[in-house]
C-alpha cells in the first residue's frame, strides 16, 4: 500500500534531506554531461508514478522519445525543447508545462535551472509510437488557459466551479488542466486520485484527518495521494493548475 498525507514541494528537498546527485550516462546527451540532483519525496513504483524536485547545469539531451509523461514547474532558469525540425518551444521561470510521453524531442538547457514534477509512466504499458513533437509540449499560461474554463455540473462544498481539461496522456489515466472554483469547503473524504497541484491565484487550507493542517497559496505546489482523508477549504476565488493521475482507469493500450 502506498502512503498517504499531503506533500508541500520545496525548492531544496525537506529539511536536512537536501537533493542527491545523480549518475548519468552519457549517451543520454549530446553535450557534456551536466551536474543534475534530484530528491524524489514520492514514488509508486507499482503505478510508475514520481513526485520531486530536480536541479541541472547546462546540457542538451539526445533526440529522441520523451520518457515520461511529465508536467513540471521551472522555479529558476528556463529550457528550449526542440523538436526534429529544430523549432523551439521556451519554457521561462515561473511557467509550468506538460510533455507527453514519446514525443520526438530534446531538452536543451542553458544555465542552471530548477524544477518540481510529476513523472508517470505505468510499467508493462508500451510506449505510445508518436512521429512528430507537434502538440506535445503544452506551456501553461493562466492567461492562455482562462478562455476555456467551462463550468462543471457538479461542484463540491458550496462553490462555483469551472474546468479547462488541456490534454489527456495516450493511455488515458492522467489529465492536466485548470480548475477555478468560488469561496468552497468540501467534506472530509478519502481523495480518490493522485494529484500533483501548483497554486495561480488565492489560497486554500486543507485539513487532513488527524487534524494535520495545510495552508497553501499562490506560487506554492503540492502533491495529494491518493486515499488522503482530508477536507478542503477556500474563502475566496482559487485557481490551480493540476496533473491527476487515476489508478481507478485501465491504461488503454496505443499499439
């Protein structure tokens, strides 16, 4: 059984954990090798799910597929992913973005840069056959996701909520997006998915069963698993970016 109890990401690791450097191999880049550290502070390895902060020096990767389905936010530096026809996509520091798995693609990165995740790929599942790069980087602006936030038919504890579902990975268990709702307090239940949230705007206390509190607001990123018993709380507008991953869906096959 995996853990449960909420997890605010920080930007050196826990206290007194720090990050650990990482080997690396160097057929894994088409530059020198860069110093990279990593502190992972949650792995399902059953659901192929990992939770973290991760640090590099300049580097560019080998072309290739991407090995995760990944959704990310650049605290410090920004990186260029450039596809096989050498377009570039920037991503800047204090965006977030989405990479599908197998997308042809390589990270190329000029200066140090520092970033939280959530990596998912389910074991035994073949990686999807993609051709082209074209969608598979998605940057996430709030500007740019505000237009299409539709309402949802059912809301929870109260509030006025709206949803824009941005893209869903190839087998079909994890979807990315924004979420708004009005001042809400929800019942304190089992969270039934696992989801990796970044605060855009306001703030939101949530309450786990023991009575363990958490207050989180714009600019903070934190990761629920799945099974937490926990309530959540918003005295005004609340806008996050999430990455949710349900094991409840079967991952469909992309033969």
């Amino acid at each position: 059984m995996t853990p449960t109890g909420i997890i605010r990401l920080e930007r050196e690791g826990p206290e007194g954990a720090g990050l650990a450097k990482m080997e690396l191999d160097p057929r894994d880049f088409q530059s020198e090798l860069p110093e990279q550290h990593i502190h992972v502070c949650y792995q399902d390895p059953a659901l192929g799910i990992a939770v973290g902060v991760w640090t590099t020096t300049d580097m560019q990767e080998a072309f290739g597929p991407y090995p995760d389905d990944e959704f990310m936010v650049v605290l410090e530096g920004r990186v260029l992913m450039i596809d096989g026809q050498g377009r570039e996509t920037p991503v800047e520091q204090g965006e977030c973005f989405f990479v599908h798995k197998a997308i042809p693609i390589s990270w190329k990165q000029e200066g140090f840069l520092r970033k939280f995740f959530i990596t998912h790929s389910a074991p035994g599942v073949p990686a999807p056959r993609i051709a082209s790069a074209d969608g598979g980087v998605i940057v996430f602006t709030p500007q740019a996701l505000e237009a299409g936030l539709v309402p949802q038919e059912m809301t929870i504890g109260g509030g006025s909520q709206r949803d824009n579902l941005v893209t869903t990975n190839a087998i079909g268990n994890m979807t990315v997006g924004m979420w708004e709702t009005t001042a809400f307090e929800s019942a304190m239940q089992p969270f039934s998915v696992h989801e990796f949230a970044h605060i855009v705007e306001g703030d939101v206390t949530i309450v786990e069963a023991e009575d363990t509190r958490h207050h989180f607001r714009a600019g903070d990123t934190f990761f629920v698993p799945q099974g937490t018993v926990c309530s959540w709380r918003s005295d005004g507008l609340l806008r996050k970016f999430y990455a949710i991953v349900d094991p409840k869906v079967a991952p469909q096959s992309t033969g």
